[in-house]
C-alpha cells in the first residue's frame, strides 16, 4: 500500500472517530440537559397545617402540646388525638401504663395498659354527642424536668356530653393527674405513666374508666 492510500485511510478513521465522538457529546449534553430539567420542576407542595382550627393536631414537641391534644381530642371529636400522646412501644418497653385513684382501683381491671385504653376511650367517644359541649381544660400546671424525663402534675376539668342512651355517664369530673412524659425517638413527647387522683366529691378519670370499662 503506497503512503498516500496509507494516509488517505488513517484521514477517514479520524473522520469517523470524530463524528462518533461528536455524537457522543450531543447525546451527553441532551441527558444533562433533562436531569436539570427534572431538578428545577416544581415538586407537590406539602399540604398546609390548617391554622383556621383551634383544635387541630400539633406535634407534640414539648411537653405542653401533650397536654393540648388531649384537650383538643374532645371538642374536634379525634380519639388519636388522645391516643397518639400515649407512649405504645413494647419493644423498647415504653408503654403507657394509668394509676387508677386509690378509692376506684378496686372497680378497675387490673393492670390498665394502652390496650386498655385504647378500648375505653373508643367506647367512650362512641356514647359522646358529638354536637354536645366536649371540654377538657388543665389547670395549675407543674413542669418539672429530670434527665430523661418531665414530670407534670395538673389539675383536670372534664366536661362531656352524651347520645341519650348513655346519659348515666358522669358529665362533670375534675381530679389531678400526675404525667411521666418522654421523648421517643421521633423526638416527640408521649405519656408513659398516668396516675390520677380524686380531688373533691366530683367523679374523677377513674371513675369514669370505672363506669365505660
């Protein structure tokens, strides 16, 4: 082969080396071009937190909103509002554990766990009217911190209103309850222990756990 037919061949290869180089390039510039493409389109917006409602949920991220959903589980009629502040957890060994008034206990089943209190406050939310006046409100509030724990010691007022069929429920009940609260590892707060305490001549959470159970 002469030198000239030589170079004339080594001239394509090159030609076709550059066009598949050539090639290559535009086709990489297209995939950069999608991915950004997809990076700048706007993803769905996370729905809104409903702050026209007072009794909406809010994570529980101190001790304080604890006490407040279980308020607000009444009036907005959301029994996990309830449920969801109370620590279930067997793997870990935090579950909530209520300590009945010493003068009810007797009436209780033995051990109430949240399993327990899972089926009373179902059943008690089933008798409630739901267009009736549901108010549970907390008073004198005591905070007390400790290494892993808070300790809260609060007076109660509960204020139902039942269907007409459980009307033989107790409407008015106050007491105090003394709340062990804990951080779970979300990093939000739930109760571990609840023990309650008649406070005058008026039906207490004992006495209503007594009368739903």
């Amino acid at each position: 082969m002469s030198a000239f037919s030589t170079c004339d061949l080594q001239l394509r290869q090159h030609g076709v080396l550059s066009c598949f180089m050539k090639y290559l390039i535009s086709i990489l510039i297209i995939l950069i071009f999608l991915v950004a493409c997809e990076l700048f389109t706007p993803r769905d917006s996370e729905p809104p937190i409903d702050t026209s409602d007072p009794y909406a949920w809010k994570p529980p991220t101190s001790p304080e909103m604890v006490l407040e959903n279980l308020s607000s589980a009444f009036p907005a009629h959301k029994l996990n509002y309830h449920l969801d502040v109370l620590s279930n957890n067997p793997e870990t060994g935090t579950v909530f554990v209520f300590y009945p008034d010493e003068g009810v206990a007797a009436s209780l089943q033995p051990g109430w766990g949240y399993m327990e209190e899972e089926s009373f406050i179902t059943k008690l939310f089933q008798s409630l009217n739901k267009t009736g006046l549901q108010r549970l409100e907390w008073q004198d509030e005591l905070l007390s911190p400790f290494e892993d724990r808070y300790e809260v010691i609060a007076d109660y007022e509960l204020t139902l209103s039942y269907i007409e069929s459980q009307t033989h429920l107790p409407s008015q009940l106050t007491g105090q309850a003394t709340l062990t609260i804990v951080q779970n590892a979300d990093l939000l707060y739930e109760i571990t222990t609840w023990k309650d305490f008649k406070s005058d001549t008026l039906p207490c959470w004992s006495d209503l756990k007594a009368e739903v159970q």
